[in-house]
C-alpha cells in the first residue's frame, strides 16, 4: 500500500458534477484527487478475502446474540426484539454493508461495520472509477460495486412483495439523496419498480393499519438511509411493529444488532483467534492501550483514545448515552500526517470494492476526505 501525489485532473470539478456528484466540496474539500494509493493484487486478495470471512463470523454473531437474549448490551428496545427475530427468522432481503479497515504493516484490523445506513457507496462505485479511466485507464481497480449492486437488486426482485419499491432518506442532505438515487438507479436497471420518497413524507393510515406513500398507496418494500436506532426511538416505530403489511424494510432489523458497536466485543468473545479482529470489550480494565467507542455514534464523535495514562485524541458530541466498548488500539498509518481507513463492501453476501477515507486525526471524522485508489 502506497500513497502517491499527483495533479488533479483539470476541470475535476465539472467532470464529478457531470456524474452527478453534488457534495464534492462542502467547506472543506471532500473528493480529493491530489493523492491516490496502489495496492498490489495480493494486498487486494488479502482485503477481499478477510471480508468474506467476517461477515460470516458477523452472522455467526447475530446468531449468538438471539440465542443467548444478549439484546440489552446493545440498547435494542424490548418491544422491538421478536420483530428483529422474524426478521432473521424469515431472511428479510438485505443488501450491503461497509468493513472500516485499519491496514497496517501487513496486518489488517476491523475497526467497526456499518452494517445499515452505511455512506460513500456512489464515490466507491462510480466516482473513482471514472477517475480511473482518466488517471490511468490500463491500471485496475478493487471495485466490481455497480455490477454487483445490479445483479443482486436483480435476484432480490423475487423476494420482494409485488408492486414498487420505496427508496427513502431525509430531506436536506445531498450526500443521503445522492447515495440513495443511486441505490435506486442500480434497482431500476435491475428490472425493479422503483419510487423517491422522503422519510418525513412516509405517511400511516391508520384504519388500514398500514404505511402509504405520497399517492396513499401502500408501501411494501422500502429501502431507508435512516439509521434504526432512530426509528425504534421515534413514534414512527412502533407503526412498523403494527404494520398489516408487514413491510419489507432495507436494510432489515437485524442488521440493528451488526451496526452497533457493541457487536465488536461480542466478536471477540467468539473469535478470539480471528486474526481481523482486536481485543474488545464492554469494560477497559483488561487494555492500557485503548480506543473508548459509544455503541451509537457516527462519524467519528465522542471517541478517545487512550495510550496508557495519556490521551491521544479526544472528539466532541452528542452520543454515549446507551453505553461504551473498549477496542484495543491500532492506530491508523501515518502518511505524512494522513490516516487512510479501508472502507471494504460487502454487496450481496460477498465483498465487491473499496473506498478509502482520509483525515489529518487518527480518528475519521466529518472532515474525512475521500481518496481514490488503483492496483497494480
């Protein structure tokens, strides 16, 4: 793995814009192509197989976690555990989810698994790519994200309830929107019939007992950039446990037991020998050196990292209410003063590309930026 600067490519700007890439700069850059990293095949089939290999141990998990009734270490509300259960039970269609990676010295440690709303889907698939073609077209790429998303929109049609399916996020954010309308373009290609809808617009009738779209029509299938430990917590919720319908719901409430963190101790317990996994715990007492990680929290907020007595890096924020896991530290490598994480896919059951994030902190926040990449 190497980190090369290079000169963007003139008129970037419009040649990501013109892929419908809106959120490039905010006001910090966020698509940065004055680096890239090169990683050689062996170090791609390192990645792609570990991947693999932890999603299985990442079912083997949730498993674990039913059938020892292990819900209360991760904040899952009680009235919410038979419908994850069904969901599990019944094989609700999922799609993907995101590995974070730490690689170092040949050695490479799972950090965290965003396993339901996970983001930087369309730069993966698409973006850098298209850079590619520009950059350096006879080099290759860890990235087969559009093909797979496709084929297996395509096997999930079967599974689905007749009629559309609903692709949901928030109003006001373009990097939801933008993540989402891709999602929905690879559907669509799929053979799917497919609808935007806003979450705040998803409407519940409530004689029908069901949910109903902007032409209150019934809602069946619905894909949502919308995490479910916000949806268990609000009124909303509860209308999916009373649902008629019974509602598909991508990704499905199982997955609320694989993008928490506390699924990382659990882990451990199970797979102490699994060589992608660190030491992790619900309590620090067994790790001087260690990363302090709330069960709930994104990008990056309310994480300390503890070396020793001392504190390396401290972040702000709003979560750590639910509770804490203790990750044995691995810090991420340093290139000049960046700190890549590996962000490896999983679509479909099996491992489909990378995108690399990059801050100036060993923690990866909203500041990240993101970093193409290649393989030779």
């Amino acid at each position: 793995m190497k980190r090369h600067t290079i000169t963007p490519r003139n008129s970037w700007q419009q040649a990501v814009e013109q892929l419908g890439f809106g959120f490039h700069t905010t006001n910090v850059p966020y698509w940065d192509e004055s680096a890239c990293y090169e990683f050689s095949m062996d170090e791609i089939l390192y990645i792609e197989r570990a991947s693999a290999e932890l999603w299985d141990l990442c079912l083997g998990a949730v498993q674990h976690v039913m059938d020892n009734n292990l819900y209360h270490r991760f904040a899952i509300p009680e009235t919410f555990i038979p419908y994850i259960e069904r969901t599990w039970i019944e094989d609700h269609p999922a799609i993907y989810g995101r590995f974070d990676f730490c690689y170092k010295d040949g050695a490479l440690k799972l950090l965290e698994f965003n396993a339901d709303t996970p983001t930087s889907l369309y730069e993966a698939g698409i973006v850098q790519w298209f850079w590619l073609q520009d950059y350096d077209k006879s080099k290759d790429q860890f990235n087969s994200v559009h093909e797979k998303l496709i084929a297996y929109w395509k096997y999930l049609k079967a599974y689905l309830y007749p009629g559309k399916l609903h692709f949901s996020c928030v109003k006001g954010s373009l990097e939801d929107l933008t993540n989402t309308e891709y999602l929905r373009d690879c559907a669509i290609q799929g053979g799917l019939d497919t609808e935007l809808l806003f979450v705040e617009d998803i409407g519940w009738n409530g004689d029908a007992q069901t949910f109903v779209d902007m032409h209150d029509l019934p809602i069946k299938n619905i894909f949502k950039l919308y995490p479910w430990e916000w949806m268990t917590r609000e009124d909303f919720g509860a209308n999916i446990l009373a649902d008629r319908n019974k509602a598909f719901w991508i990704e499905p409430a199982w997955k609320m037991i694989l993008s928490n963190k506390a699924i990382l101790p659990i882990l451990w317990e199970l797979y102490p020998n699994c060589p992608y996994l660190l030491p992790a715990y619900f309590d620090s007492g067994r790790l001087t050196d260690y990363v302090r990680k709330p069960i709930l929290s994104r990008e990056g907020a309310n994480i300390q990292l503890v070396s020793g007595k001392d504190t390396l890096q401290q972040t702000a924020g709003d979560y750590g209410a639910e509770g804490y896991i203790y990750q044995q530290l691995f810090t991420l490598p340093d290139f000049n003063g960046n700190h890549p994480v590996l962000g490896s896919w999983v679509i479909g059951q099996e491992p489909a590309g990378m995108g690399i994030r990059e801050s100036t902190t060993l923690v990866t926040d909203n500041l990240s930026r993101f970093i193409p990449h290649y393989l030779v």
